[in-house]
C-alpha cells in the first residue's frame, strides 16, 4: 500500500506531480512519501496494540535523517548495524534506550560508542564478541546489556544472499549451544543478560519459517528459565517482506497478529526491527530517458544506474517500472539500462513495457528500501537527491551530491 498513484494518466507522489518534481530537483531523484511512511508505522504500532514493544526500524534499510525523526516522532527506535547507524540514529534523536545493535563485526571502537551512549541492548553474535563488550564495559566501570543473537536453523525461503536464519550462515549462535553460551555470558563481571534475539532473513512472504522460529526460540527461553536465566526482551528481528511483483505478502498485522498469541504468557518486551515493510513500498526512484536504441535487442537507456539501485544488478530483484505519463505505446520487449560501463547494469531485462521514448520519465516502484542506501559513487556518479513529499509539499532531505564532493577527503600525492 502507498500513495504513488495516476490522476489522468500522470504519476503522483500523494498530491503532487512526479514531472513536476523531476523538473524540479532533477533526475536521479529518491522520492518518498510521507503518508506512507506514517501508514506503515503505524500499521505496526496499531497491531501491538496493548502488548509492551518497541518497533526498532532497521536503519540499513534507509538512514535518511528525516525518515528516522518520522519513526521517532511516532515512538519508534532503531536496530543498527554499525558506529555510523549509531551515530545518525543520535543526530535524528532516537532515543538510546530504544536501540538494538547487531552484526557479526562490531569493532572495539564501535562497541566504546555505543557503551558510551548507553543503548538498549547489544545483540551478540559469539563468544569473542561477549568478551570484547565485556573487556571495554570493565575499562568503562559500566555493565553492557546484552541479548543473544541465536541461528534457529530455519529457512525463510527468500534469495540466498538475505537468508540469515540457517546454520551455514554467518550469523548468530546456533541455538543446540544457546544455553552454553548463555551460561558463559553469566560468568562475566560486566555483562548483563537481558534478552534473546533472532532475525532469519528479509522480504520473507510466508509466515510459517517466522513461527517456526519463533517456536524453537520459545522453547529455548523456557529452558534458559529453568536454569535461572531470565530474560526481559524478545527481539524477533525484522524480515517481513512487500509487494515487488505478483508476491502477497503478510501485512504487520497479520504478523503481530500470529506472534503475540504465542508470547501471551511470557513477561516479556517484544521488539521487532522491520526496514523494507516500513520504507520500501515508500519511496520511487525517478529516472530520464536518455537514449533509445535497438540492435538485435532493444534498449531504453536511462539516467539512473546500478550505483542509484543495486538490487536489479545484485540480487536480479524484480522493481516494476512505470511511466510517469502514460501514452498509447506499442509493447515492446526491452532492457532498461543505466549509464554505467558494466552489462550488469539494469534496472530489468527483457521486460514488457510501452515503449519508451527520449525524454521520458520512468519511476521505479518500491525503491524506498535498499535503494539510496546501497548507493554508491561507481563511474564517480554523484549520488541522486532525495525529496519527501507530504501532501501537496514537497522538501528536499537529501542534496544531490556535487562532484567537487567526489573528492572530498582525496590528496593529490606528489613524490
Ligand atoms: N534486523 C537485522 C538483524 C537485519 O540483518 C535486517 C536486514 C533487518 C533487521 C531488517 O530486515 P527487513 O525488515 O528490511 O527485511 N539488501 C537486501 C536486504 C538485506 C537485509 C539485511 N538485513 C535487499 O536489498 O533485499
């Protein structure tokens, strides 16, 4: 659900024209749309209803300052991965005892920030890890509040590059050992057991491996209790996935709706950390028509490449692809193709479409999620604007790179 629709065959962000927009700011341009951003908060907010929670937005999804002070302004926190998501999370206010911090590689440098900013909780991925927190907690004279990230070797049936729940993955400890490493995490001085984390993958479409897991984690927290570890949070991590193409996904509240019945009798805080079902179906990316050309193949090719949206090129997502205006076109078969001097750089293959014509505006659909955050300056590409649009107002969030800033921080080495 979202608020990109046609009014007399014109594409709108909520009230205002896409072309206009574009004439606007330019192309490459991320636009996202406030509405939606609130609508999918607080479709979660509303399913959590009287239970304790904290909805903690996964910022790698998109860090955008002012999509995290909407988050925050509406109660949420955040699930960071990393020192810099600490440090945007602190300049958008998020309030440090609504943050959860995962990943495999925190640096000591890292695990010191976050200490300092006393945040929720860390959710650690093995033993060496306890005991970096645990060393840097002791020099601190402070005690770290950790939570076990456990693997529950189960598979979320998505790409094989989101998939995080399995046993051959990176991630977390596996949950046969859980107890061990709980046990081990109790013998030091300056770590505080609070929780139980899980997060099985992304753009999940089918409830089941969430319950699954979820299952296997329950089971486990009555087991920690019967050896006398208590524990005050469940985080059940992010994961739920949106409508790219033909996929129907679960919405939040089918999701709330599922896990809160098997968490009635716990005395426990549940935390979960959604990215792309808060902001993907919340943002577009809007592209110009640069050329046309056809050879065996036919080619639209556009001003916005793989360094703009990776997802076509890394993971062969599907994003469908509109015209801003819509014409009477012929179809054709064609491939939408960036300026980048890679063939991997696409926006979609072989794909059926209205013919496109120089000039034109296409918008790529459900871009708000993984989109302007994976971006990069690939082919030195400054990185595209970004503009949020409320209602029949329109504000820039993010300048669009300069090439002067290309080169910031670069010294000219002369020997
Ligand atoms: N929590 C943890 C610990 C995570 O690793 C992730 C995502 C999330 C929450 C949020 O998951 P979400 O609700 O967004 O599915 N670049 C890929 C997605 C990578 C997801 C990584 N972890 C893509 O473009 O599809």
């Amino acid at each position: 659900m979202h608020y990109f629709n046609y009014k007399n065959d014109k594409l709108y962000a909520e009230e205002v024209s896409v072309e206009e927009l574009a004439e606007t700011y330019g192309t490459p341009l991320y636009i996202y749309s406030h509405r939606t951003l609130v609508r999918h908060f607080n479709a979660y907010k509303d399913a959590f209803a009287k239970f304790p929670h904290i909805i903690c937005f996964a910022l790698k999804a998109n860090p955008n300052l002012s999509i995290l002070n909407i988050f925050r302004q509406l109660g949420g926190g955040a699930d960071i991965v990393s020192g810099g998501e600490l440090f945007r999370a602190d300049k958008a206010h998020i309030p440090h005892e609504k943050i959860v911090y995962a990943g495999v590689g925190k640096t000591p440098k890292e695990i010191e920030y976050a200490l300092k900013k006393d945040i929720l909780m860390f959710n650690v991925e093995s033993d060496q890890e306890l005991e970096m927190i645990n060393k840097i907690a002791q020099k601190l004279n402070l005690k770290a509040r950790i939570a076990l990230r456990v693997n529950p070797d189960v598979d979320p049936m998505t790409h094989p590059y989101i998939s995080t729940g399995l046993k051959e993955n990176k991630f977390g400890i596996p949950i046969e050992s859980a107890l061990e490493h709980y046990q081990f995490a109790a013998t030091l001085k300056n770590i505080e057991i609070v929780g139980i984390h899980k997060h099985i993958g992304s753009q999940i479409t089918d409830l089941s491996p969430y319950v699954n897991a979820l299952e296997r984690l329950l089971l486990l927290i009555e087991k920690l209790k019967e050896n006398g570890i208590n524990l005050k949070y469940l985080d059940i991590g992010g994961g739920l996935g949106i409508q790219y193409n033909e996929e129907t996904p679960p919405t939040p509240a089918e999701l709330i709706n599922k896990i809160l019945p098997m968490c009635n009798n716990l005395d426990i805080t549940l935390i979960v950390e959604p990215g792309r079902s808060l902001v993907g179906n919340a943002g577009i990316l809007v592209s110009r028509v640069l050329y046309t050309k056809k050879g065996a193949q036919e080619f639209f090719i556009v001003d916005a490449g793989m360094n703009d949206l990776m997802r076509p090129s890394l993971y062969k997502a599907y994003h469908s692809i509109l015209p801003v205006a819509i014409k009477k076109r012929p179809l054709v078969i064609a491939d939408i193709v960036g300026p980048i001097c890679e063939s991997g750089d696409f926006l979609c293959k072989k794909r059926k479409m209205p013919a496109l014509f120089q000039g034109e505006l296409i918008a790529v659909m459900s871009a708000g999620a993984y989109g302007a955050s994976m971006s990069s300056n690939y082919n030195s590409r400054p990185m595209a604007a970004e503009i949020m649009v409320d209602g029949n107002k329109h504000y820039i969030v993010k300048e669009r790179q300069t090439w002067d800033s290309l080169i910031l921080g670069e010294n000219v080495l002369t020997l």
